[in-house]
C-alpha cells in the first residue's frame, strides 16, 4: 500500500464545531454535488477512462482546484513567474484529481448523506457527510465550501483517515511549503515531487480500473 505520511497528521488539524448552521442552499449544493461525483465512478455503459473523465469534469465544477493549488504553495503564489504558476496549476490539477479518485472510488455509487453543517462566517462553511458503502462501513467526510455571491464552490476535503480528520489543502500546503523552502523556491523540485506522488496513486488504483 502506499505510504500515507503525506496525507497523515495530527488529529488537531480537524476544525472545531461551531454554534451556527450553514444554510440550507450550502447543504444542499455539497448534497446534489457529492452525489454525482461518486455516481459518476460507476456509470454504466462507460469505459473506465470515460467515467474517469466524467468524475474529473464534476470535480472541477465542484470545487476551485485553482484556489486550493494557490493556497497550498502560500507566500510562493505571489513569487512564481507566470509560466511557472501555469505549470504549476496544470500539475496540481492532474494530482488534486487522482487524490479525490482514489479515496472515492471504493465509495462510488453509494449515497452521500448530509448529516450536519456549520457556518465558519457569512460566506465559509463546512457541511458534515456520510458516505456509507455497500458492507455498512462509513466514511466520515467534511467539505469546505465558500459562497461568493451566490455561487458555491468546495476549496478543501477531510476525510477521516486511520481515525484522524485529515483537511487535504492543509495537509498539501505543509509538504509543498517545506519541499518549497528546502529547494529555495523551486518549482521544478515541486513539480517534479507532485508529478511523483501522482504516479504513485495512479499504480495503486484497482487494476480493473487502470487505464
């Protein structure tokens, strides 16, 4: 199996509950959402690269992956060239999209229950789901979700991993900034670490399901 040191960390990085809901529109738009995305894994009558690109077009019209790449290489957002920020956004997209794959793909096609939320101010909430597979087993799973206007859109993940609430953005952010500072603002050292972990989750996938 593959390494999980990049993904893991302490328990203290799951954000605290808070007294207020999230409206019903955010639940409902991480519902609807969430529900196409996993069904999207088991389309009948597809190939398994044609599911693969049906998967990857919900997810990027569910979540900001731009958004979310920026934050993970933070105070170096501002410092790329342009050339390197659109390399650097192409190869973070290519990634962020095989890590939703692989943790979603045992759950595909199972139901995406709502089962709380919470508003971190007006326009940041985090909506609380269950993903139940066919066996019973649970997969406890929070989304980060912003409204600018009216328009929604997820800017991080958690998923329970081996017990602990793992906040992905997060999570990335801490492994890009360190390969970042040790490598004096490389991007080629970060590309070409993305660009390998990229190609470690895509060999593990289920060989049924390898392109």
């Amino acid at each position: 199996m593959i390494s999980r040191k990049w993904i893991l960390s302490a328990s203290l990085l799951a954000m605290t509950a808070m007294p207020a809901f999230a409206d019903a529109n955010t639940e409902e738009y991480v519902r609807t959402n969430a529900n196409d995305v996993l069904a999207s894994l088991n389309a009948p009558g597809l190939t398994a690269e044609e599911r693969r690109e049906q998967f990857q077009t919900y997810m990027d019209e569910f979540t900001n992956l731009d958004a979310v790449a920026k934050f993970a290489i933070g105070k170096y957002s501002k410092r790329f060239t342009p050339e390197e920020m659109d390399l650097y956004l192409t190869t973070f997209r290519n990634y962020a999209l095989v890590v939703y794959e692989f943790y979603f793909n045992e759950y595909r096609g199972r139901d995406v229950k709502v089962v709380g939320s919470t508003d971190r101010n007006a326009r940041d909430s985090i909506v609380d789901t269950e993903i139940v597979r066919a066996d019973g087993q649970e997969l406890e799973v929070r989304w980060r979700v912003l409204n600018r206007g009216g328009k929604y859109q997820v800017v991080d993940v958690a998923l329970n991993a081996e017990g602990n609430l793992i906040w992905l953005a997060i999570e990335q952010q801490a492994q890009f900034l360190s390969i970042l500072d040790k490598s004096n603002g490389s991007v080629d050292a970060l590309i070409a670490k993305i660009d390998s972990m990229t190609e470690e989750l895509i060999a593990e996938r289920p060989e049924e399901e390898a392109s």
